[in-house]
C-alpha cells in the first residue's frame, strides 16, 4: 500500500513515489507473462500427449528379426526355445504377440514338458485352439519320428545301452507308454526301430510274437528293446522283469538274442543288462 504524506503547505496529500514494501527489484527485469497467475491444470500443456512404451524385453540370444527369417539366415539351431516355438506357431491373436505366447506355454514349462502334454492340455493356454494345438503336437511327433530314423552306418554298431540312446532316447518324454524294439544285423548296426505298442499313462501290453515277428521277418541277428515311464521313474516295475525274462526265452528259442531292455525316463535309462538282470 502506497504511503500518504501531507504536502508543506497544508495542501492536499500526495501520493509516495517510493516503491511498495513487498517489492522487488529483481521482478523488474522479468517479462510481463512471467509475472501472472499460474495456468490451471486445465490451461496447463498436456504432458500424457507423448506416446509411451512398455516393449517386452527379448531374452539373451535373442534376434530382433522375426523367428522365421533367422531360421533362413542362421539356421534354425540359432534359435531359443521361444523362438522356435514363435516360428510353429506362426502368428498371435488378439492382444498378444506370438512371442509372448511362445512365452507363455514356456512359463509352465520346458520343451521336454511341452512334448508330454496332450492335445486338451495344450488347448488350456491362451492362443492355442484346435488347430494350432493339432499344429504343434505334428511338428513334435516329426521330431520323433526322425530320431526313429537314424542312419545306423552313421550312429556305428551298438554295442553298450549308451549307443542305443540317440534311437530311443526321445520316447523318454511321450505321454504314454511306448514299448520300442531295435533290430540288428550280425555286426550290431541297427536295421529299423518300430514301436511295438502304445499303452495308458502306466503301462503298455507288449506279447513276445509282436515283438519278434518283425524280426523274424527282417532276418535279424539281435534286438534290443526299451519302453518308457512316463511318471519319469526309471526303477523297474514287477511286469518289467516278467516281460523281460519272456522275451529273453523266446529270443533263444528262436535264435535271435536280446541284448538288452531299457527303461527310459528322466535322467540315464535303466539297464537290465548292467543291472544283471539279463544272462
């Protein structure tokens, strides 16, 4: 508030030309804009306009180029488990990408669950329907089917359970029981793998003609054969060692030896022929 002083003469007062007490010298060099009211939030610039991103951040070993275009450039083998499975899967669906869905299936568990899990537990994850569920469980059985089909003059004679693994192996993480025989020639190479039968969750009903007829047929020298529990339990069940001391009679009858049975699940297979359990 400006001060009021009484001139000398008694006339009318005037007013101070001294500034006011609340000011200061410094405000007078400001623009004039700087000195108004702040603006309301709603005369206030928009900060949100910008676009803001949350990318997915990409696992170690990971490309940026979609799965399906490295597969061509680097080859398949440079590929993580999430991005072979993005490149079956091909596309996502609404709201998720198919990296992310690739993710998602990974999440419960490893390629070797995934490749236990039947068509209705496949269908339980978010962006597999029928067919992509049908998709999938094709492109692991040609897996399989393709260790089942190993060029014996490459794998080399067999001649300990250890070089049979690489044509059975595989079975170790099927659903079911799978009871697999391998038919040699006189020098131990193997001629062809066949699944014998294909059981439940716990077992497979396996007679012995089904088991040497094809290798009667295929004029084999020796079989060796293996089944899998797929509890992952390698330990030999009571019908395990029924079956083996049957086959292993009717081998000699017949004149083709059995080499070995092998029980695969997680971890090494059990051997009855290591374990003894074989003459």
């Amino acid at each position: 508030m400006s001060s009021v002083l009484p001139t000398a003469m008694g006339g009318a007062p005037q007013a101070s030309s001294a500034p006011p007490r609340n000011h200061s010298p410094a405000t007078e060099c400001l623009p004039a804009d700087t000195l108004s009211s702040p603006q309301s939030p709603a005369q206030s610039p928009d900060r949100r306009s910008r676009s803001v991103r949350y990318d997915r951040r990409r696992l170690p070993g990971e490309g940026n180029d979609p799965p399906r275009e490295r597969i061509f450039r680097d080859g398949p083998e440079s590929l993580t488990d999430r991005e072979l499975l993005s490149a079956v899967l091909g596309t996502g669906f609404s709201g998720m990408s198919v990296r992310e869905v690739a993710g998602a299936i990974l999440e419960d568990g490893p390629l070797e669950r995934l490749a236990r899990m039947k068509a209705r537990d496949l269908r339980r994850f978010r962006g597999l329907g029928a067919a992509r569920a049908a998709q999938l469980m094709a492109a692991l059985e040609m897996g399989r089917r393709v260790h089942c089909r190993v060029d014996s003059r490459r794998l080399g004679p067999i001649r300990s359970p250890d070089d049979a693994l690489p044509l059975v192996q595989h079975f170790s993480t099927a659903p079911k029981e799978h009871f697999v025989s391998i038919l040699l020639n006189t020098r131990h190479f193997a001629v062809s793998v066949d699944v014998v039968s294909v059981g439940s969750l716990s077992s497979s009903v396996v007679h012995p003609r089904e088991v040497f007829r094809p290798a009667i047929e295929a004029g084999a020298a020796a079989i060796l054969v293996a089944h899998n529990h797929p509890s992952g339990e390698t330990d030999p069940s009571e019908d395990d060692l029924a079956i083996t001391q049957r086959l292993a009679q009717v081998g000699e009858l017949v004149g083709i030896e059995l080499l070995d049975h092998l029980i695969l699940g997680q971890g090494r297979p059990f051997s009855m022929r290591e374990a003894g359990l074989l003459p």
